[in-house]
C-alpha cells in the first residue's frame, strides 16, 4: 500500500476544491463588478487576495472598485500592485487611473513620472497631450489660488451631499442620500451601499451663502431611486433634473441589465412640481445627465456618454425651442472634452462654463475648471480655477451667483461630515482667464556650454514672417511675450556660428522654456568650407532632409523650417553660392522621374529666393531623377514608402 500516493492524492483533490471555490468566488464578484456593484465584488475579491492569490485583472478590479467610488487613496494600494508586478501587461489607462490616484496622496512627482509612461504609451491621447505640455501646472494653478474663501455650512450629513443649483426664491436645491422625512432610507444602492439620493430645497442667507435647514422638494419629483442636479428657468417654472431611468413606474435599463441616467422635466403648479416627463433624447443605452439651463433658457448642457463621445462621458449643448422641444444635441469639442470624464456643466449669467473634469490638468480626481464664452458658441480652453476650490480629491457641482459672488460646490475632501459635502464660498478675485504665456531660455555654444551673448533671435509666425527681435543678455537669456495655442519659428544667428530655427507650439501654461545650443561654423567670412569633407550645407547647418510627397513638387510645411535656415546661412554670408540638386525614388519610369526632380529643384530655388529675397545668380541647380539613390531601392527593388521617402531629397552643394 503506497501512503505517499494517497497524501498526494488527497493533497489533489484538496487543490481541486479550493481553485474550483476560488473560481465561483471570481465569478460571483465579476458579475457584481460588472453590475458596478463595486462595494460587494471588493468584499469577494479582497477574500481573494487574502487566501493568497493574485493576478493582474485581481488588481485591476479591486483598484477600480474604490476609483470608481472616488476612494482614490486606496485605489493607489491595489494600481502599485499591478504597477510593480505586472509592468508588461497593463493597460495605458491604468496608468493614467493609477497616476490620479498618486495626486490623492500629493506624491505628484510619482504621478508626472507615471502621465510621462501614459503619454509613450497613448502616443495621441487628449489627456497626455495637456499634461506634456503643461509640465508646470502646478506652477499655475498656484498661481490662480487663493481667489475664493471658504464659508462653513451646517445642512450637510453623513451621507452624500452634492449638486447644488440656485431657483429664483432666493433658495438652494442640492441631492441628499440622507434619507426619508420619516426616517426610513430608501434601498441601498449597490454602487457604493449609499441609500439613494433625493432632492432637497433650503432657503439661503445672502449675505454669506448660510442655508436653512433643508426639507424635500415638494412634488412627484423624488421617487425610490436616484434624483440630483437640478437647473431651473429663469420664471421658476420649469426644473430639469437627472434621474435614473424610472418612468411612468417603470425601471429601465440598457441591454446589459445596467440602469443609467435620464434627464427630466417637470412644471410647478402652485407649490408642488408636476408633469414630469423624460427628454426626448434620452436613451436606455446610455447616460444623459447633469443638465444646467443657460441664462436666457435657450440652451440646455449636459453631460453624456453618448455613442459619439470622447471619453467616459462629455459635455453637450442642445438648443430649447420657444415651444419646448428640442434641436440636436452637438459635443462641445475637443477644447472642453478628453478621453476622461467631463461632467456637472454650470453656465454662469455672463456665460461661462464651469464643469467638472480628471482629464484636463489639475490637482487630484475631479477638479473644477471654467471656460470663457468665444465666437460662434465656441468656448476657450478651460482653466483651472484652483485652490480652495480644487483639492487632491474630487471636486464638483460648482456653481456661482455674480451678483453676491457667493457659490456652492462639493467635494469628498477630508474633514467633511460625510461621503459628499457642500462648501459654500466668496470670490474675492476674479480669476486668469486670458492667456499668460511667454517663452525664454538661454543660448550656448554647444561644445563649451558657454552662454552666448548679443545673439540675434528673431521670432516669427509659422509663414516666416517676423514679429519681434531681441538681442540675448549678458547671462545669455531671450525672451518673447507669445500668444496661446499658435506656432512660432524662433531663429537664432550669430557671427561665426550656424544660424538656427525651431518650431514652437504655444498653450496656457505661464512660461515656457527652450533653450537653443549653437554650432561654430565652418565657413569663413565669405562663406568658403573650411577643413570639412562634405559639402552639402544642409550637413554643415545640421538641417533635417527636406524630403517630398510622392509625385509632389511641393515645399512641405516640415521643408520651410529647414529652407528657412539656407535663407539665414545665404544673408549670412554674402559670397556664399549653392547649388540645389533634387532627387527621386525609383518609382514611376526614368524620364518622368527625371521631369519630376527638376520641377523640385525649380521649386526648391523659387523658395530661397522669393522668400529670402536672394540673389538668383547666388542659386543654381538642377533634377538627378532617380540617378543618384542613396540606398539599393532602385528599380524593381521591394522596399518600405519610409525607405522610398528618403531618395525624394534635394541637397545644397556649396560651389567654391
């Protein structure tokens, strides 16, 4: 009788039971997971993680269930596990969650670190484009800071308190999930096992925004699921508000079995608010929610994630007809919206947009940020509106009277009652809302460091024309005021070293810094090579190859920078002559090809000289076609358009 076999055998069976326990229990907190009932599927998980097992999607989940729940701080203990352990087989938006979880904590150098990995990952995501090139946003909201002071409120509870709104009695109406008048709850909703959220009014002193003692909305309007984010005409009888998809006493969900959110309707009649109705371009598919009125009821706002939307939900705007119905509802662009979650829109009197968003820069979670009215119903890029406002946790439901300049919003910060708390608040200073940018930095001698002085840096539109000129300082320093979101060419020249261009993309962080290396020349004072075996100027200038589109003659956008540079080296030196030779790839027959690379030197000598005003007889050349190919690609050779594009060239032969 063997006893081993047996020990092994039971020791099987044992196995056997536990991984099939384990799976059930997987399975059991997927399916509530994918219900977002977040607080139920952690449970199973965490008794998962605790009899020792892990895996990627283990970590992923249990991460979300507290991001989804605005829990960013735990979340980060169950992302750094994914991070560290699984560094090959996360997806990039982990590494975005996991980076707005590390701002919870304040450990922003972590989390600029992290958007660095995100933005090599995504490539053309929204959100990592802002963050590379406002590397200094912290420098700015700090800089916006300090405008609002905080006022102490006493109506908030141990629950959720958020989504207040203004109505024309002087009154607040705000969501609670405090519950019942008569002490009962309603059900707890699975999300987080909050109960469901009602709406609530409280009469306001003006005077410092302190509200009464709130009581429930009169009405049909709060049922036994979710109500919030209410916004009123200017006449008080019409209220637009958000709730689940519960209509005529029927619950809805979309073809999963999930219940979103629908926006409604409904009038006063005397004291009480009836006929309620849902909008007619609600779906069961998706979520349409958070509405707020502009101030001549016109236009309606909201937040969705309707099927063309950016990311986890957008804003939108719908125009109100005289007789109630409704236009089309239009995405606000991609100068508002990201792949994140922009949502609770507010429209202030004067136009304003203030909303909600994780996918434009700020300080942690939701933070809040405002958008000036521009030409032809376009908004201007949003601005945080910084501290106290924003914290490192979710901040929200913004809204503002002008008048008074008191406001509400809400946040989950530390310190509060509950889960959600209303703060109300003074503006004391208006905020930045125009562009502040500006460009500076230091040229050197690339070899020896050292900081050039009286170097010539000229600035420039993206079509070479110039708009301003300095000199640098005795430290080697330029600086240029610029305006947000345009490209400038900056040009540097001095004598005895190469000129140099670059191309800048402006935004609307404060100061942008570029720093600019210069090359010793190796042409004399009349332009002669000296000691160098090339003599292709554009190798001298270090210039990028000024390639061609196929069959194209021409001149490229990325080409001007480059020709720009030989115009700076020809005024440079006076004496210098050049010689254009063009070139193509093997494609197409030898004469056209031929025909084809005259046409881009004639180009090609057209542009140096209307554009830098040069002498012709200072600029010869001529088309080699395809006789001079600078890689095997000749004729009937297999190879890449990459390696094809690098026989469509011209070169610049200085002539002795």
């Amino acid at each position: 009788m063997n006893v081993n076999y047996y020990i092994i055998l039971i020791l099987c069976i044992g196995l056997s039971f536990t991984a099939n326990a384990q799976e059930k229990r997987l399975e059991k907190a997927d399916e509530n997971f994918n219900r977002f009932a977040f607080v139920d599927a952690r449970k199973i998980y965490l008794q998962v993680v605790k009899s020792g097992y892990e895996s990627p999607e283990l970590y992923q989940k249990l991460g979300d269930s507290y991001y989804f729940n605005a829990e960013l701080e735990e979340a980060v203990i169950w992302y750094e596990k994914l991070i560290n352990g699984y560094p090959d087989q996360i997806d990039a938006e982990y590494l975005f969650r996991y980076s707005q979880s590390l701002k919870s904590v304040e450990r922003y150098d972590e989390a600029d670190k992290t958007m660095e990995k995100f933005n090599t990952l995504t490539g053309n995501d929204q959100r990592a484009a802002y963050f590379m090139n406002t590397r200094d946003y912290l420098k700015f909201i700090e800089m916006q800071s300090g405008k609002f002071r905080l006022l102490k409120l006493s109506v908030n509870s141990k629950f959720s308190d958020y989504a207040p709104s203004f109505n024309h009695q002087g009154q607040l109406i705000f969501a609670s999930s405090r519950g019942g008048g008569s002490g009962m709850t309603k059900t707890l909703h699975e999300w987080n096992e909050m109960p469901f959220l009602d709406l609530y009014v409280s009469d306001m002193v003006a005077a410092n925004g302190i509200l009464q003692t709130p009581r429930k909305m009169k009405g049909k309007i709060n049922t036994k699921f979710h109500e919030s984010s209410t916004t009123f005409s200017q006449d008080g009888k019409t209220v637009y508000f958000t709730r689940n998809n519960y209509t005529k006493k029927k619950l809805g969900s979309n073809i999963k079995g999930t219940i979103l959110l629908k926006i409604y309707r409904a009038t006063l009649e005397e004291d009480k608010w009836t006929n309620i109705e849902e909008l007619p371009f609600n779906s069961d598919e998706y979520s349409v929610a958070h509405p707020a009125l502009s101030a001549d009821g016109k236009q309606l706002f909201f937040a969705s994630d309707m099927p063309d939307s950016r990311g986890l939900s957008d804003l939108y705007v719908i125009d109100v007809h005289a007789d109630g119905t409704f236009g089309t509802p239009k995405n606000l662009g991609d100068a508002i919206n990201t792949e994140g979650r922009e949502t609770f829109p507010y429209i202030s009197d004067s136009g304003r947009l203030y909303f909600a968003s994780d996918g434009h820069i700020g300080l942690g979670g939701l933070d809040v940020f405002v958008a000036v009215p521009e030409e032809q119903e376009q908004f201007s890029r949003p601005y945080n509106v910084g501290r106290p406002v924003n914290s490192a946790e979710d901040d929200f439901t913004f809204v503002l009277n002008e008048d008074t300049k008191i406001g509400y919003f809400a946040s989950n910060r530390s310190g509060g009652k509950g889960n959600d708390d209303i703060y109300s608040f003074k503006q004391t200073e208006a905020l930045i809302t125009e562009c502040n940018q500006y460009v500076t930095g230091v040229i050197t001698d690339v070899e020896t460091k050292e900081k050039l002085v009286d170097v010539e840096v000229v600035l420039m539109d993206s079509k070479n024309k110039e708009l301003n000129r300095t000199k640098t300082t005795k430290k080697g320093i330029y600086k240029f005021d610029l305006d947000c979101d345009i490209e400038y060419v900056i040009r540097a020249t001095k004598s005895a070293y190469h000129p140099k261009e670059t191309l800048l993309k402006t935004n609307t962080v404060l100061e942008f810094e570029h720093n600019i290396a210069l090359q010793l020349s190796d042409l004399n004072a009349d332009g002669i090579k000296e000691n160098r075996r090339e003599d292709d100027l554009a190798l001298l200038l270090d210039l990028e190859p000024i390639y061609f589109d196929l069959n194209k003659s021409i001149i490229r956008k990325d080409a001007e920078i480059e020709l720009q540079q030989i115009i700076a080296a020809l005024k440079q030196y006076p004496q210098l002559k050049i010689d254009v030779r063009s070139h193509t790839d093997s494609r197409a027959d030898d004469a056209y090809n031929m025909s084809l690379s005259e046409k881009r030197a004639k180009r090609t000598i057209e542009y140096i000289v209307e554009k830098g005003n040069i002498d012709p007889s200072r600029v010869t050349g001529r088309g080699y076609g395809e006789t001079e190919l600078i890689n095997t690609c000749a004729n009937n050779k297999k190879c890449s358009d990459k390696e094809h594009q690098l026989n469509r060239r011209s070169e610049f032969i200085i002539l002795d």
